[in-house]
C-alpha cells in the first residue's frame, strides 16, 4: 500500500497548484521541499538591513491574478491581499518623457494620439473575450475553447515584437511600452513569437491589472499552503531529495523541478530516449538581481512615473531590442533593459516609515558571475538623476548566485527553460501529454511545462490533471 496518494517534490507556485487540485479530489497529498522554507520563487526576506522586506524573485503578479486556477481559489481567506498601482506599468524614456499603462483601456489610449486606433483594435478583442481565452492562452495548445479569439492570437503573435511594432505604431513611445512588455519573454525582439509575450502580457495589464502581494509574494504561497493543509495536504521543508527512492510510497510522484534536476533524481529510471531528450532542453539567459533599501521614493525626472507598480528601463524600442540580442550573443549590454519596482511606494508594510525597497534585475548571458550593479544604477539614474544619493544598503545575486539560491534557476534561468518556438509547444519534449514521464506514475509540473514562467500555477494544474485521469481515473 501507497503511503501517499500523491508525493510532490518542490513546493513553488507550480507544485502547490497541483497539490492543491489533488487534494481537492480527496487525496492524501504530501509536499516536500528542499529548503526550510516553501515558496520556490515567491520568497520574501530582509536581504539588506532589519525591517526592509525584499522580493527575492518575483515581485509584480498579473499572471497570478490571470490565472484560472489560482483565481478560482479563496486564497483571500488564508492571508492574501492584492494591491493595485494607479498605474500598471510605466516606461520612461529621455528628457522627462515617458508613457503609463493603465487598467483602464481607455486612460492608456489617451496617451497614444495617431496609435491609439490601432492599439485598440489590436488588443480590444483580447480583452473583451478574456473571460474565455484565459483558459486557451494558459492551457496547454491542444484544445481551445474561443477559437475565433484564439487564431486572432495566433496570426499576431508568431510574429516577432519587432514586426508588430513596425507595422502597427508610429509613435515611440507606444513602440517603446511593447517593447518593455515583450522583453519578459528573454528572447530577442527580432525573434519570431516574441510578441506573443507582449500580447499576453499587455492583455493583462487590461483585463486583470498588475498587482502587488501586501506583505510581499510569500503571501502568496503562504496562502496556498494554509489551503492545502485545510485540504489535510501535509508540507515538509528541509527534505532535499537527490534518488528517486528517497521519495516516500506513492502513487503518482509530481517534480516541481526542471530537466536538469530530473534526470539526476530518475536516473535509473528514465527510458534512455526521454533522457536524451531531456539532455538537449536548452536553458535561456540569467538574470542579475538587486536589492535595495532607499531614504526616499525614485526622484523620477516624470513623477508620474511612480504611480506605477512596474518600471520597464531601457529607453526606445531598438535600445532594448539591441540589449536583448547583445545578452543572446553572451554578452552584457553597457545599457541593460532593467524591470524595476518599488513596492514600499504602495504597501507600507515593507520598509521603515519614510524609508524604501527598490526590486531591480536585468537579463545577463547564462552563468554569469558579472555584478551589474553599476549598469542598473546606472540606467536609474538616467531617469532619475540623484537616485544614487538615496541608497542606503544593498543585496546582489549573480546569475551564478541565483542557481545556488534556487536549483530551478540553471545558470541563473528563473523560466525554467528558453522560451523560444520549439520549447513553447514542445516543453520540456514534444508529446502529446508533456507532463508525463514515461515511467510508472511520474510527472513534471514545473515551468518547463505549459504554460511556462510565471506565478501562474497552471504547470503544476494541468499536470495534477494528467495524473489525476492517468492514475486515479478521475476528469477535472
């Protein structure tokens, strides 16, 4: 007899979802993970001085909000609160200029003049049918549920960011604001499908908004823990598994790890094809991270600017999609494109009274061990001059540091995988059912799995879904 219906291994967004789906089923579902905390990349500390709460991954949540499963949860009875920015996202650019995106569709199209027809039609559609494409663009391809919305999607978004910028928008600015939104995806913005990542994201914006967790992200898997265990779910921390038989009796094993770690843990028990397989997953660009406690807001040159929740540095559409390629070719651009927040701003709980947090990365070659605190000061300080005077203490991660910190983030990677064509519909290898691996009751359900990075959680569903009609004959 099975000690557990369902072991999952890692305890991120990704493997608390499917916990919690399974769990909802009225299995008997354990959690192990490897450090004394859960959280995977949610985690909140004091990385600089006592009493500045940092983000140590993510920060900003609309893929949280967006999602049909985590949304669907009452999450909001276990701790956690959203905070909406005035703004969503702002990108400024030379001389005091810049441009806000807003919720409100309308408030944002104001900024637009001669683009603001175009920007419409481009993503009206997306946003009046939300409600239904949510499932289809967090879903897995294989089906879709608003196919005329969907093949839209699809005819704009295998395009590059590039194209879509080039035949849709005159102004900079607006230029400038889908290249901040398309450069999440880490690809180079010349790349083909890397405006689907800005579509998705700029639905977003609209559709749910970008917003904070009060108290920082670890409220968000804090919350989702304290729902699993009213579940009668269990939680282990402090349990790093490296064999597969280390891994208690039961039925269906969920890995909320990436190939990397898999075909260490299962190395006696993959089939030789599905390793190989593995072996050949590609890992995208790392991240460089920075932390820092401030006496005071970003002096901003537009002090608009710090009305949003996220600030998206970099300058023009073709800085960024320069900096892009130039981190692809393993290099480290002079003039990163950095994604910023200062949560304080909008959540008194994270720093001393009149003090603050800034939360800042830039996308640096795999593995790198360069500390690029001076190039995102530096990028600051070019729209807010003085910003420098305002440090306090900080806190860096290296690319190199990040994989130590968190043994998902291969060569500082936090998506789990690249996300260019071949691993967006074919990850981590292309099969029908991806979550499965092909040996008895293992599955992947982390973001080297459809639907990808994000705090999103839908990984970790759609693979508790697989095992649940695999394992235990039961259709969710």
């Amino acid at each position: 007899m099975a000690t557990y219906d369902a072991v999952i291994v890692g305890s991120g967004p990704n493997g608390l979802a499917a916990a919690i789906l399974l769990a909802q089923q009225g299995l008997k579902v354990h959690v192990i993970e490897a450090e004394e905390t859960i959280g995977g990349g949610t985690r909140t500390k004091e990385l600089t001085e006592s009493g500045f709460l940092h983000d140590v991954c993510s920060a900003v949540h609309p893929t949280a909000v967006a999602s049909p499963f985590l949304s669907s949860l009452p999450l909001e009875k276990y701790g956690l609160e959203w905070i909406y920015p005035e703004a969503s996202v702002a990108h400024p650019l030379e001389e005091g200029n810049g441009i806000l995106g807003y919720q409100s569709l309308d408030k944002t199209l104001e900024q637009f003049g001669k683009d603001a027809k175009m920007y419409k039609r481009l993503f009206g559609d997306f946003i009046e049918n939300w409600d239904s494409i949510k499932y289809d663009l967090f879903g897995t391809l294989r089906s879709v549920e608003n196919p005329l919305s969907m093949a839209r999607f699809g005819w704009y978004g295998w395009l590059s960011a590039k194209d879509i910028t080039n035949s849709l928008f005159k102004n900079p600015e607006t230029k400038a604001l889908f290249a901040g939104m398309a450069a999440h995806s880490i690809l180079p913005l010349d790349k083909l499908f890397s405006a689907s990542f800005g579509l998705v994201l700029t639905t977003t914006m609209h559709a749910v908004g970008w917003p904070i967790a009060k108290g920082g992200s670890a409220t968000i898997t804090k919350a989702m823990a304290s729902y699993l265990e009213s579940l009668d779910g269990t939680i282990e921390t402090g349990n790093r598994i490296t064999d597969f038989t280390e891994i208690p009796d039961a039925k269906a094993v969920l890995f909320d790890l990436t190939p990397h770690q898999i075909t260490k843990i299962c190395s006696t028990q993959l089939p030789n094809a599905y390793r190989k397989k593995l072996n050949k997953y590609k890992y995208g660009p790392g991240a460089f991270k920075i932390d820092l406690a401030v006496s005071e807001p970003i002096p901003w040159k537009n002090e608009a600017i710090g009305k949003a929740g996220t600030v998206h540095l970099g300058g023009s559409f073709e800085e960024i999609g320069y900096s892009e390629k130039q981190v692809w070719q393993g290099n480290h651009p002079e003039k990163p494109y950095v994604l910023l927040s200062q949560p304080s701003i909008f959540d008194d709980l994270r720093a001393p009274k009149g003090k603050h947090t800034v939360w800042a990365y830039c996308h640096v070659p795999n593995g790198s061990d360069r500390d690029c605190t001076e190039e995102i000061v530096s990028q600051i300080e070019r729209y807010a001059p003085g910003f420098r005077d305002t440090i306090i203490a900080k806190h860096t991660m290296t690319a190199v540091q990040m994989n130590d910190y968190n043994e998902n983030y291969i060569g500082g990677d936090i998506n789990g995988g690249a996300q260019f064509f071949k691993q967006l519909i074919g990850r981590p290898v292309l099969k029908w059912d991806p979550y499965k691996i092909p040996f008895d009751g293992a599955y992947i359900c982390s973001s080297s799995t459809p639907p990808g990075g994000g705090v999103h959680g839908m990984c970790g569903y759609h693979a508790a879904k697989s095992a649940l009609k695999n394992e235990f004959g039961i259709e969710v």
